[in-house]
C-alpha cells in the first residue's frame, strides 16, 4: 500500500492521544491548594495568568493582522493555516501560494518524508521501488511529491480558482465529541474567501486529483490502476481529517503546555 497508509496510521495514534489527554484534563479533580507562604520575589497567580492571556492576545492579534499563523503541531510540524479567531482577512492568491509554499518547504519536512519513506521500505509496500538505497530514495521522493503535490493543489491551486478559504478556524467551543464532530465536518464545508460556507470542493476534489496524478506518474507499473488510485484518495481525505482533528484540540494541548511551563520557571527564581 502507498505511504499515505502509514502516515494516516500515524496521526490515528496522535488523536487517540490528544483524546485521551483532553478527557483527563475535563474529569481529573481539582487538585487541594496546600497553604504555603509566598516568598517575596514570586509572581501571583493573577500575574501569572494575566502574562499567558497577554502571549495569547499577541498571537491571535498577529493572525488578525496576518490572516496567518506562525505554529507547529507538537512544535515541529507547519500548522501556519491553523487560526484561532474568525475576524481575519481573506487571502488573496498570492498569500495562499505563499503560505502553503512556506509549510511545504519547510526544513522539518525532510525528515518526515524520510520516516515515512523508512516506514514504507520496512513494510515492503510498494514493491515495484525494490530494497536497499535505491528502493529508499525513490520512496522518499514519492513521498515528498505526494505531500507536496496535495498541499498545493487543495491549499493554494483550487481554492485560488474557486475563491475558497485553505485555512482551518479552531472552533475552542464545546466538549470533546461536539469539537471533533466539527472538525470532521471541516473536510465538506469550508470557507469562501467572501466569508460564506460552501462544500469544500477545493479538499474532495484537491486530493483526487493529486492521487490521480501521483499514482499514473511516478509510482510503479503495477500500482496503476483505479481501483488503487481511488484507495488514495480515500486514504488522503482520511488522513486531512485526522490531521484537522489534531489541529482543533492543539492550541489547547499547547496553552496547557505553557502554563506547566511558567511555574516550573518561578520556581528556579
């Protein structure tokens, strides 16, 4: 099977994660404040929480002047179509070329391809690329092109010809099942550059596309055919919504992280 398998196997254990840590984060009791005297140079909790909603303010104000975004999934992987306010500027073609550009290019890419092509070689998928270095390198290419050419053509490519919004708004409201429930739903409605909602016509059809063109170009002869170019598809469109899953629930998981971060720092002081 192509790498898109592995890849759609990967994120399935980082929602599973990400779910399993938001539900304990909703259930777990609050834990009993202990008295304990303040020493002098510390901050208060107030100042504490006032400097986090402070760093919180600056990004969402940096993407509202942007339309953009500077964050990465787990601090490594491009999350810069991810925003966290719905009052930013629509893109225009240039910006959605650019963004998409930035993230595909970007320098943690190459090992991420070079994982999912040592997956793949380790499975023997795709036996038509053979073993050794060879059969590595072209895995790594198919890979790299595979992400590449979908990231372009459901991110900038379509939603450019049909006036459709690439960027993903982090719903924050509601509980564990109704965010995800909105999420998936991402991958059929999205946003017109105008601010209204239509089918997502620029995911469906993007990754159609993209599997067309992959599987009848690079990968091997016998992998050509369209029962198996349709497989990709429905693996790619599977593995964009287990990604936007993880996407609503990061920031989240992220601004937790932050603030485990700031006591800890306090207690150095």
């Amino acid at each position: 099977m192509r790498v898109v398998i592995n890849r759609l196997g990967i994120c399935f254990v980082l929602i599973l994660l990400l779910a399993l840590v938001t539900r304990a984060q909703e259930t777990a009791p609050a834990a009993q404040p202990q008295p304990q005297a303040q020493p002098a140079s510390s901050s208060s909790p107030s100042e504490l929480s006032d400097k986090d909603q402070g760093a919180g303010n600056s990004e969402i104000k940096k993407q509202e002047r942007t339309g953009t975004s500077d964050d990465r999934l787990f601090y490594a992987l491009p999350n810069f179509l991810t925003v966290e306010t719905q009052n930013v500027p629509p893109l225009t073609v240039a910006e959605k070329f650019k963004v998409v550009a930035r993230g595909s290019f970007d320098h943690i890419q190459m090992p991420w391809y070079g994982l999912l092509a040592g997956v793949s070689q380790a499975q023997n998928s795709e036996p038509g690329y053979g073993q050794g270095a060879a059969g590595y390198a072209k895995r790594f290419g198919a890979s790299a092109a595979d992400g590449t050419i979908e990231n372009f053509l459901t991110g900038a490519v379509l939603p450019s010809l049909l006036h459709q919004d690439p960027r993903y708004f982090q719903s924050g409201q509601g509980g564990f099942w109704r965010r995800t429930g909105y999420s998936v739903s991402r991958i059929f409605v999205t946003r017109t550059d105008s601010g209204g909602h239509q089918f997502n016509y620029s995911e469906i059809f993007g990754s159609a596309i993209s599997a067309g063109i992959s599987t009848y170009s690079y990968h091997p002869q016998g992998d050509r055919t369209l029962p198996n170019t349709a497989s990709v598809w429905g693996t790619q469109v599977g593995y964009d919504t287990i990604t936007i899953v993880v996407k609503e629930f990061w920031p989240d998981i992220r601004r937790k992280l932050s603030k485990k971060k700031q006591p800890e720092s306090m207690l150095g002081r």
